[in-house]
C-alpha cells in the first residue's frame, strides 16, 4: 500500500522596510556590526516598541493579494524564550489576532493546477545573529537583524509531494516580490522556509510531523523533503513511532538531524504584549493600500493569454516579475499587439540568453523595451531577417545604437531585388553543378545545401523567402 | 489549586529564574494563589465580551518608515560586560 506524503510550509518574508519595524534603526543588509542596533533593538529598559506603518500596510497588501480576511483588529503578542540573540527575551509576534487570515493561491504542477491554503499571516521582529566562531570559549551577537520585519506566511497542509511545495514556495516568492513587499533575496536571508512533514495512509488522519526549519534555498526544500519522507517511511516501516520535533537539514551531507536541545523549551507563553497597542485597521486603509497594489501575476496570466494569444508557459515567463511584464508591455506598444508572440521569444530568446550571460537583471537590461520592439519591426517589415536581427540584436546590446542605427551602419538591410538574390542563385548553382546533378537525380534532401550557400554568399541578407522560390523555379527546370 | 512540585521547577526553568530547593514549596504555594485569583475571575460569565487585549482604550500609532537611529554602537558597547570587533560577547550557546 502507498504513502502519502503530507507538506504545511511556513515562510518567513522578510519585509523590505527601511527602517525597523518597531525602531527607527536601519535595516540594510551587510552593515558593520551592531552598528544598526538602537536601544530599542537592544532591548534596554525604559524603551518602547512604535509599530512602522509601512510594516503593517505591506502585511495587508499580502493579505489582499492571497484574497484573504483583513481583520479590523490586529494584536501583537510576546513570544517568551531566551536566546542570545533575541535580548528581550521574547520575540515581538502576532498570536490569535493576525494581520492575515485565511487566504489561498494557486500553484501548477506538470500542467495541473491546485489551490493551496494559506492558514494565516502574522507580521513580527526577526532577532539577531549568532556567531558561533571561537571568541575565547565565547558566542558573538550582532543584533542588527534584530527588529527587522517579517512577515510569516503559514499554509494549511494541503501539498502532497516535494513539487507541489516548491511550486508553493515558488509561487509565494513571485508574489511578495511582486507587490514590492519582500526583494526575494534567499543567499541574504530575505526568505526563509520552514517545512512540517508528515506520512498517512490515503484517507487516514494526519501522521506525526516533524519540521524541518530555516532552510533558504528551493533546492534544498526538496531535497530535505526527499530525506524526511523516506526517514519516516522506514522507521514506521520497521515498526517504529515519529516523534514530533524540529529536524535540521544539512546540505552538505543531505541528511535532516534531531536539534532536541531546544525541544524541551517549547512553550512560548504567549501573551498580548503590553508595549503595544490593538491596531485598528479601517476600511480606507484598506482601500488605500489595494489601490496601490499593482495587476497580479495570476490576473496578469490569464490576461496575456486572452488579450495577446501567448501560451501558458510564455505567459508565465513575462509574469514572473513585474519588471518582466512592464518591459513586455512597453515592447507592444511600440510592436504592436500582433506581435506579442514575436516580442515574447525574442524576451525568452536572445534577451533572457544576455542577460543570463553577464548577469543582468531586466531592469538593467542595456537595450531598453522600446529599442528591442523597434527591433521586432524590422523582422515583421522585412528590412532583416531573423538570423540578421541576433546580429544586429548583438550590436545592439554592444551600445552601438537602436536597431535602424545598426542596420544602416553595418548595411544589413535585407536583399529583396529579386535581380540580384537571382545573379547570386545562379553563381551557386554554377559553381555547384555536380550537386545539382544529385538534386536533380533525387536527392532533395540537397535543396537545404543550396539555401545555405545562398545565404552565406549574400551575408545572410538575401531574403529567405524569395531565395527558397528562385532555387525552386531554377532546379525545377 | 495546587501546583506539583515538578510544575513549579519547569516554570521557573521556562522563566529562566533560579529556584533554590528550600524555596520551591513557598514559590509554589504563592503561584497556586494566583491561579486561585484567576479561577476565580474565570467564574464570571464573559458570555458575548471581547477579550481585552490592553487596558488602554486606544489604538496603537504608527510610524513612518524612516531611519532616524544613528551608530551610538561605541557608547551602547562601553558598558557592555564584553566585546570583539564590534560584536556583543555571551557566553557559548551551543556546544
């Protein structure tokens, strides 16, 4: 009989504030130590938490964009543990009252798509950082994460497999980054993904689940899946029992581990933290923050599909940000809508090839979306052909201009006197008697031989077309 | 009510304070009090009230999100009992 593997995620974004999110201190990434930690993120007495409205109104513009409740009344509530690097003693957290309620999103998985649940969301303080390097027998503390703002993200456990939760996981990263809430960096930390994990016969309740946490990489998700579901299938297998814990997963050796030292402590004692108030969140806030949040990538989708004819897969690939999606909008504008499809492969094509090459992001993308749309138009017009525009496309990136610039200077117009592609159709079959005698004796796989020579003859810039009809008309002779 | 012995040392474990164990009767017979007040207070029939989250009837203020905090890391670290190349030193929490 089947096991069925049951995943529930819990994500920490981290909120792409300036400043704290109870503290007017810094949060920018890399500073020196400790330099970016105030009093209030030192937890010294006397000194009082002040909630950042951007926190709060980035936590509603999830909640909206997942289509969950945002309740009027928001709590926040003390988390109690000790730990070095969190100097309070507690973590600033949200309990029974989060910013975000239910919600849900959709993920496809080999072309199937599900809705997943999103359980809650609850904004609160990331603490600092441990550094465990021998300071003589001691730990060193950097508090400058600490106050930093989360949002945490924690989905019902409806995934069933290690793809479906890195489509999750994935399709969670897309969105915070795209309504500007979180920049996605997973090396800095900037999203983070627990994984609870569990077994069941399909149809029974629930297994025992244990969490593996902290892991900042989508690779790693699915490998620490991998490991944890056949640790749980043999030790049930051979009649053993799943304790519930916190598991760590190890890269370097692909094995999840046992962190029973902090087992015991887990009994946070929540409770609402005196420091700070209820917050009410109106309806204009509400509106404020939904007028401010951009298309969807989902509603964007589904409209480059019907508006624009693209497939699925185009249409996820100019979704996947927003900076994508703008830049081929702007491409239509100057292409036109009938050339979305054209625009789209040249995006995925020569465009996403450069910028992979040296590492760009669109943004910086050095030939703009109007430079490469006006590009597109010269294929559809016939000045170039296809295999001319990656030269000029290449010119381009070089910073030698706009498409027309490049054509004119390296005088790649496309030949379309039909008197000269001819003078040169018949230099080639001249020069290629004995091969014409192969074509004329059967071989038509000979035809593609008398293309190419024609176009290399020509730099390329005979039109393809009209050269495939003169070969034709000529050997058909 | 009273609370078992074994419940007093965990609490004051979880609240990281050191209970000598000549003291562990008291401290619990003290704590049983105010679980006593509280069971109490459980008797009132709060039927259709909504839980008090502070006893301010306020709304919390926000904050614009801007850095007003400079590096004051030399004058918070001077009466800091240890540090090194600008880090906080505790002692080694894990082995």
């Amino acid at each position: 009989m089947q096991w069925e593997t049951v995943i529930g995620l819990e994500i920490h974004a981290q909120l792409a504030t300036k400043s704290k999110i109870f503290s007017a201190a810094s949060t920018a990434y890399g500073a020196e130590p400790n330099s970016q930690a105030c009093l209030v993120d030192l937890a010294m007495p006397g000194v009082l938490p002040v909630l950042n409205k951007r926190a709060l109104e980035m936590g509603i513009a999830f909640g909206l964009a997942i289509n969950a409740e945002v309740p009027k009344k928001s709590v926040f509530a003390r988390k109690n543990y000790f730990y070095p690097d969190s100097p309070k003693g507690y973590q600033i957290s949200q309990f029974d009252l989060p910013v975000v309620g239910k919600g849900q999103i959709e993920i496809e998985v080999n072309g199937e798509k599900k809705i997943i649940g999103v359980t809650r969301a609850h904004l609160e303080e990331d603490a600092g950082k441990s550094l465990h390097e021998d300071f003589h027998g001691m730990t060193g503390i950097d508090l400058n994460r600490s106050g930093t703002p989360l949002l945490e993200i924690v989905s019902e456990p409806d995934m069933r497999s290690a793809a479906e939760a890195i489509a999750y996981a994935k399709a969670i990263h897309e969105l915070v980054q795209f309504i500007g809430i979180c920049d996605g960096n997973l090396q800095e930390g900037s999203f983070r993904m627990d994984v609870n994990v569990s077994i069941r016969r399909p149809g029974e309740p629930y297994g025992t689940r244990t969490e593996l946490k902290n892991i900042n990489s989508f690779k790693f998700v699915e490998k620490a899946i991998a490991y944890e579901v056949d640790r749980h299938i043999d030790v049930i297998e051979s009649g053993g029992t799943i304790v519930q814990e916190t598991r760590l997963y190890d890269a370097d050796k692909d094995e999840t581990r046992s962190m029973r030292a902090k087992e015991e402590a887990n009994d946070y004692r929540y409770f609402p933290d005196p420091d700070l108030l209820p917050v009410m969140i109106s309806d204009e806030d509400i509106e404020a923050v939904r007028q401010r949040l951009p298309e969807l990538p989902a509603v964007l989708r589904a409209r480059f599909v019907a508006d624009y004819g693209l497939s699925d897969y185009d249409a996820n690939l100019l979704t996947s940000s927003k900076a994508m999606a703008q830049y081929f909008e702007t491409m239509l504008q100057t292409a036109g809508d009938a050339q979305a499809k054209l625009c789209a492969n040249w995006m995925s094509g020569e465009l996403a090839k450069s910028l992979n090459r040296d590492e760009l992001a669109i943004e910086a993308s050095p030939i703009s979306a109007t430079d490469l749309a006006g590009l597109v138009v010269r294929i559809v017009d016939n000045t170039i052909s296809g295999k001319i525009a990656k030269q000029v496309f290449e010119a381009m990136w070089q910073g030698e201009g706009s498409a027309d610039q490049v054509i004119e200077a390296k005088g790649l117009k496309q030949i379309t006197d039909s008197g000269a592609i001819e003078q040169i159709v018949d230099e080639v079959l001249a020069a290629n008697s004995q091969q014409v005698e192969a074509y004329k004796g059967g071989q038509e796989k000979m035809f593609g031989f008398f293309v190419g020579q024609v176009m290399k003859l020509s730099k390329g810039q005979a039109n393809p077309a009209q050269v495939n009809a003169l070969l034709k008309q000529k050997l058909g002779q | 009510m009273s609370l078992a012995l074994a419940e007093v040392k965990k609490i004051a474990h979880l609240a990281a304070i050191a209970v000598e164990p000549e003291e562990l009767d008291a401290v619990g017979a003290k704590l049983s009090n105010i679980l006593d007040l509280f069971a109490q207070l459980s008797q009132a029939d709060t039927e259709g009230v909504e839980p008090m989250a502070h006893p301010l009837d306020q709304t919390q203020r926000l904050r614009e999100d801007l850095v007003a905090e400079v590096d004051q890391r030399d004058k918070f670290q001077a009466i800091a009992p240890a540090t090194e190349n600008g880090l906080y030193l505790v002692p080694k929490v894990i082995e």
